[in-house]
C-alpha cells in the first residue's frame, strides 16, 4: 500500500556548475529547500523538479550550461520532471531570453534571487513560467540553511559577493554585482558552526578575497578575520582563495608565515605580466608590483606554494608580449599555474577591442604555456622528495594493483590542484590528518608514505 504522505513530498534534484562560490549558493538553495519539506535526491531520473546552478564567466561556461540545460530537459519525458529551473550567472545574464529561447525552462532565478526558489517551485507547480530576477545586492550568511556538498572536513566560506575591479575582459559585476563584504562576526560564527560539524579545513573564497572589509566603515578587515579564525578550536587548515594582489597586504602576508593554521599557500591570479596588457585588461598592478610582491611572499613565508592563472590571447596581445609572459613564467617558478584562451564577452570592454587574436593562435599559445608550466611543476615536485609533510585524507579506491589512499598536502588546494597517493596507509580514515614523506614526485601529483 502507498504512503499517500510520502508520494506528497515534492522531489528536487540539484545540478551546480561553475566555480565555489557558486557551490555555496547552490549550497543555501539546498538548504532552503530542505527547510521547506522538499526531499533531495541524487537520482534526476526520479526528480519532479530539476534545478540547474549555471556558469557564464566564459564561452565554454555558458556552453555547458546550454548542454547541461538541454540534457537534463530530456527527463520530462523520460523521468518524472515537472519543472525546470534555471538559477544563477547564466539567468542573471539572459533572464528572458532563456525562456523564449528555451521552451523546455519553466523558471530562470538570478543571481539576485536565489532566495526565491521555493516562490518559484511553487509557482511552477501551478502551471505559470517565470523569472525572478533582483537587484545583485543579497548576499548569505550564517543564519541561512546550508547542505554542503562537499566532504565533511572541508568547506567553502564565501566572504564577499560581487566584485567591482571592472576587468574589461569579465562579466562577472554584470551577473553578480558590486563588491560586498559579510562582517567578520558572520563569517567566524558560520565557521564555528562548520567545525561543529566536523569542517576541519576552510577555505576562504570570493571574487576578490583580499578586499574584504574595504567596503565596510573601518576598511579592510581580512587580517582582522585570519585573527579571529585562527582561534577556533578544531580547525587545522585555513586557506586563502581566489587573492587579488593589489590588496595582498604585508599584514595579510606576515599572518601566513606566523599562524600554523594558515596555509602555506597563495592564489594570486594575475591574468598577465606584460604592462600594457594589464593596462588593457584595466588591473591595477603593473611587472614591478607584481615581482616586488612574489618576492616579498617568497621571503616571508617558509616553503611557500603560489597558484596564479593567466590568460592568453587578449586582444592586441603580441608574440613579443606572449614570449614575456613565457618569460616571466619560467623564471618565476610557480607551484601551480592555470591558463586559459581569451573568452570575447559581450557586454565587455575588451570585446570592443580592435585586433581580436584568432583562435588558433590563442591555442597555440595555451599549449605552449602549460607545456612550459608542466615541465615546471614536475621539478618542483620531484625536488619535494625526501621532504616530511601534513596530509589531509581524502579517500580511497580500488585499482588493479589494490587500495589506493589519496589526500592533499598544504600545498594543495581542492579540486584545483594535484593530489598525494599514499603508501602504508591501510589504518588511515578519511578526514584525518596524517604525517608522510614524499618519495616520488610528479608533474601534478605526489607520491608519499606515512610516517
């Protein structure tokens, strides 16, 4: 006999796209769906409502999310869907044009209004298409409902929303907003809360997550926050994400180096390293600043890992300007480095911009870039040999040679770096923190024993 209760209960399943931040918001909308009696369910097949997180910072992004957009519609008709729902960048961006472009979306929520996904299941439900789309001003805090997706033992804390550096190549202050910061008490309190629930690393993201506080009477307060944090018992890792240079303090740069719980790790994305490249791409900081600052972090903190990211192929870009970059990269000796082609945006300055790169010159040099990078990054690691390190568990699997156990070292961060596999490590859980040695290393991986 069926439970008539149960066959009531609205069923939702949720598909996040993007970057972390982007994971927390889908985080709260889980949350808040829960809160309101909807059960979550991994299978989509046996969803009545799908929800889609979207990304739109670059063309393959946006790709995606079309893709994923139109692959997750076919269960009206092969699952139990009801409905539809498209949240985030990408309904931020296109609002109506995702309806009258695509007839199988029954409601599109921005970036602004994702607190509104219950009104809009509601809504749906009820047979109507709508769109809810609120000024970019929200921002959550640690009194909103939250179901993490992650681990147990790590989380993302989104400090800030919304950025207002203006790059002339990025949407993102069109789809997310001008810079605001949460206060240090609602950060520490939701990082109370996470360690109560087990978070043993935190890792600390916004768009710009050196301008914390710059908006708030007293200004900026992200050394204030790394105080306050590293007082929380419990928390073993606490890592800084996603650091605009220009505002990476000597105060913020001394912290790292003294307090254990601060990682040894820096993500400084710094796009490029020709002037007049950044001066096209409006940053801030020219060569100069950005040398004097790696060498500053270089001096002050002890064994140091630095993750930047460059972007190749902006218009006007010249091979005298590409072969500094090269350059500069092979002399500098980054740990971990991300490159990607040029993405021409529309409603951007840059997209304006005369002498667009063809593609297959972007390609090119992409390909050069990270064959440079790889041959960096394998020295590096090799030369981590020998070395005794902290290694958080991640987890186990089975290959054809048995168990393997897997985890990060300080050095790297989740989902974005390399990982350590590790040897004699059969007593080991997932969540623990161990000691290892590193006795082989790679072009992105680590290979160590316990000690």
């Amino acid at each position: 006999m069926t439970d008539r209760k149960e066959d009531s209960i609205v069923k939702a399943g949720f598909i996040s796209l993007g970057c972390a931040k982007n994971l927390v918001d889908t985080e709260v909308m889980l949350g808040l769906l829960a809160s309101n009696g909807i059960q979550l369910i991994d299978e989509p097949k046996d969803a009545e409502i799908l929800i889609i997180n979207t990304c739109t910072f670059i063309d393959a992004a946006k790709e995606e999310s079309v893709n994923t957009i139109l692959e997750t519609a076919k269960y009206k008709q092969s699952g139990k869907c009801r409905a539809l729902i498209v949240a985030g960048c990408l309904g931020q961006r296109y609002q109506q044009g995702l309806l009258d472009e695509l007839p199988e979306v029954d409601a599109v929520l921005g970036t602004g209004s994702w607190h509104r996904i219950n009104e809009a299941i509601a809504q749906v439900l009820a047979g109507e298409r709508v769109i809810f789309i609120g000024k970019t001003d929200t921002i959550y805090d640690e009194n909103m409902p939250r179901i993490k997706t992650t681990p147990v033992y790590s989380s993302y804390v989104k400090v800030a929303e919304g950025c207002s550096n203006n790059c002339s190549y990025c949407v993102i202050p069109l789809v997310r907003g001008a810079f605001r910061s949460r206060t240090v008490e609602s950060v520490v309190n939701e990082v109370k809360q996470l360690v109560a629930e087990g978070t043993k690393e935190i890792n600390l993201i916004a768009q710009d997550t050196t301008s914390f506080g710059r908006d708030l009477s007293g200004g900026p307060q992200l050394a204030a926050l790394l105080r306050e944090l590293v007082k929380i018992e419990g928390l073993v890792w606490i890592r800084l994400l996603y650091c605009y240079p220009q505002y990476f303090t000597d105060e913020v740069i001394e912290l790292i180096a003294e307090e254990p719980k601060l990682c040894k790790y820096v993500d400084l994305p710094l796009q490029h390293i020709h002037d007049d490249i950044l001066a096209a791409m409006n940053r801030r900081d020219r060569r100069a600043d950005i040398e004097k600052l790696l060498k500053k972090i270089r001096a002050t903190i002890k064994n140091v890992a630095i993750r930047t990211s460059f972007i190749v192929g902006f218009p006007g870009e010249t091979e005298e300007q590409f072969q500094a970059l090269e350059e500069f990269v092979a002399k500098t000796k980054f740990d971990h480095v991300g490159v990607f082609t040029y993405s021409r945006e529309e409603d951007t300055v840059a997209a304006k911009m005369p002498n667009q790169i063809a593609e297959d010159v972007k390609e090119d040099r992409y390909h050069r870039l990270m064959a440079l990078q790889s041959a960096i990054s394998e020295e590096i690691n090799t030369a981590l040999e020998g070395q005794a390190v902290g290694i958080l568990v991640e987890g186990r699997r089975s290959d054809d040679n048995g168990v393997v156990v897997f985890g990060r070292a300080e050095r790297q961060a989740p989902e974005i770096d390399g990982i350590v596999y590790l040897e004699n490590a059969a007593a080991v859980k997932t969540g623990d923190f161990v000691k290892a040695k590193i006795v082989q290393g790679f072009t992105y991986d680590l290979l160590a024993e316990i000690i």
